[in-house]
C-alpha cells in the first residue's frame, strides 16, 4: 500500500460511520483538576486505574474508533500487565498520540497564545510509531477579546500545526489539526464566526503550502457558538447552521472529516448540536466528535476511584459513546438519555 493510500485509508477509519474518537490526552494538571473533582489524589497508578476503566468498556469499539492518548499512558500497562495500546487495538479501537507541548504565553501579544513542542518532533514520532501510535494530535489555542486573535497569532499558530502536520504524515501517521477558538468571553455568535473563519483558511493554507496530504489528515476544532459568558446564547440550530456556513467558506473537501472538540459544553448539548449538523447533511466531510470532558465527565463521577464503581463508570461512558454514535447519523433523541 503507497504511503498516501495507507494515511487516507487511517483516517477514514477514524471518522467511520456511527463512530467518533475518546479524547483521553488530558496534561498532568488538567487530569488532576478531574481527580479533585472527586476527591482523588493524582498518583500514576490512580490514573492508570482511570484510563484502565475507560479503556476496558465492553462494546466500546462499536462507537469509538480511537483514542488519543498523553506521553504517560501510551507507556502503561493495565493491571494484567497488558500493554494499554494493546487493550485498545484488540477492542477495535486506534490508539493515538498528542504531541505538543503545550501554550505558552506569545512574546509581545497580550492575551494570545502559541503552542510549542516541535524542537525534537521528528524523533519523538519515531518512537510513537514504535510504541503503537497511528495518528498523532496538535491543538493550538485562538482567544477572542479585545483586539485579538491578531493576524500574526493565528499565523503563528496556523504555521506550527503545518510542520507538525507534514512530520507527522512523513512518520506515516495521521496528524488531527486542533486549533481552539475558546468559548471563554462574552462575545457573540458573530464573532467567534469570524475568528474561526479566519483561523481555518490561513490553517489550510499553511497545510498546502507545508504539503501536507489533505486526505490523510483530519481537522479538529470548535464549534461556532455564543462565548459562554454572552448575554445571547444561540440556539442549538443556530450553531448547527453558521458553523455548517464556516467549514463550507473554509474547509477543503478533500478533508475526510471533522471531529469537534466539546470546549467546555456539557455533554447533553455537545451530543445535541452535533446531531443538528448531522441532520442537515450530507456534507463533503464526516462530522464527528473529538470529546473529552462531553464522554468521560459523567463516567468519572461515577467511578469515583474505586473498584467497586468500575462497571457504573464504565455504563456511563459507554451510554455517552452511544448518543455521540447516534449524533453521527442524525438519529440522536431526548429518549435516548431518558431510557438510560
């Protein structure tokens, strides 16, 4: 199989139909503002324990194509002594990678950010790739408040996602784009709209310029939507039609497809808004769901960190996969949470 054929073909099963990625990649700081949540200390074997559970759900895989993981857990082994990728690859599920390093604070711009973490890149996929990896994830982060995002922010972004981009498909795996228009702010609908138009057509012309192979790469990023601090919050159609409007102005369709980042939304309206898209498809693109905190939030609180609570935890996640699933399709209802 050629190198192009072999990206398309991963990216594809990505975005299967009815099947959207476990965003399980969550930093150090971020999986112990989980764990505090419930009272947890962060340990490596707390977090383990965590991911073991999530990971172990039977029928997982049937609406959960992959998983993105962080630099600690593609290293880990399940109580058993099984390799964690090995337990996701034999559940039917593609263990990925996230490989940045993080925000950090864009020298000479207030209020903006860049994201680090490709001094080393090219060697580090290296040894993803031996480690089980098969497509890897970047996300950059785009404020909206007064006078930003500037242009000179989302081209510095929009250049770093395109080298990582082209390294990783050189490595052979399938790089998911994620540049965050964050939700934090009183703006409206409108302008975050302009914000996220703005970011993805300079992203797409950095990624052509950088060669990177359109088919073998997916695009994760925000919806468009009232900041969550806006006296107006849009409606749930309203979302679903003017961030349909921004990927049809911006988004190549030779892109397979496009898988939201939940941004902070609760997992009810992440699950319902992508249902809305859905209904109004087809589209060039597989719509999908990218979610971390809209799957695992209600599993955790039911989990709790103890083994008595493994199987509760593991019916809700499982239960959030399947909504999200159905949302692929159009085919999400109330009814669905109410018989659960």
């Amino acid at each position: 199989m050629s190198h192009h054929s072999h990206l398309e073909e991963v990216a594809r099963a990505l975005v299967a139909p009815g099947k959207g990625i476990l965003a399980a990649d969550e930093s150090s700081g971020t999986i112990k503002k989980r764990f505090d949540s419930i009272s947890l200390e962060s340990t490596e074997d707390n977090r383990r324990a965590y991911r073991e559970m999530l990971f172990t759900t039977k029928g997982l895989g049937d609406h959960i194509s992959g998983v993105i993981l962080y630099d600690e857990t593609i290293r880990q082994a399940a109580s058993t002594g099984e390799p964690l990728t090995k337990i996701l690859t034999d559940g039917g599920m593609i263990p990925g990678i996230k490989v940045d390093t993080g925000a950090k604070v864009l020298a000479g711009f207030e209020g903006e950010q860049v994201t680090e973490g490709l001094d080393g890149l090219r060697e580090r996929l290296a040894e993803y790739v031996e480690l089980g990896a098969k497509f890897t994830k970047w996300r950059a982060v785009i404020n909206i408040g007064d006078g930003i995002p500037t242009q000179f922010c989302i081209d510095a972004n929009a250049h770093a996602l395109a080298r990582f981009a082209a390294l990783t498909q050189e490595a052979g795996m399938v790089p998911i784009v994620e540049p965050e228009i964050l939700m934090d702010g009183d703006h409206t609908i409108e302008r975050c709209y302009q914000a996220t138009s703005d970011t993805l057509r300079t992203l797409f012309d950095q990624l052509y310029h950088h060669r990177v192979i359109f088919e073998g790469a997916l695009l994760k990023t925000n919806m468009v939507l009232s900041g969550k601090d806006c006296p107006t919050q849009a409606t749930d159609g309203e979302i679903a039609r003017e961030t349909l409007r921004c990927f049809y102005n911006t988004v190549p369709s030779a892109i397979p497809g496009i898988v939201f980042l939940s941004g902070g939304q609760d997992d009810i309206p992440a699950t319902a808004r992508l249902n809305e898209m859905n209904k109004l498809g087809p589209h060039p693109w597989e719509l999908s769901f990218s979610y971390g905190r809209a799957l695992q939030a209600p599993a955790i609180k039911a989990w709790k960190g103890e083994e008595s609570n493994v199987d509760a935890g593991q019916r809700e996640l499982l239960h959030r996969a399947r909504c999200n699933g159905a949302a692929r399709s159009g085919s999400y209802t109330q009814e669905m949470e109410q018989a659960a």
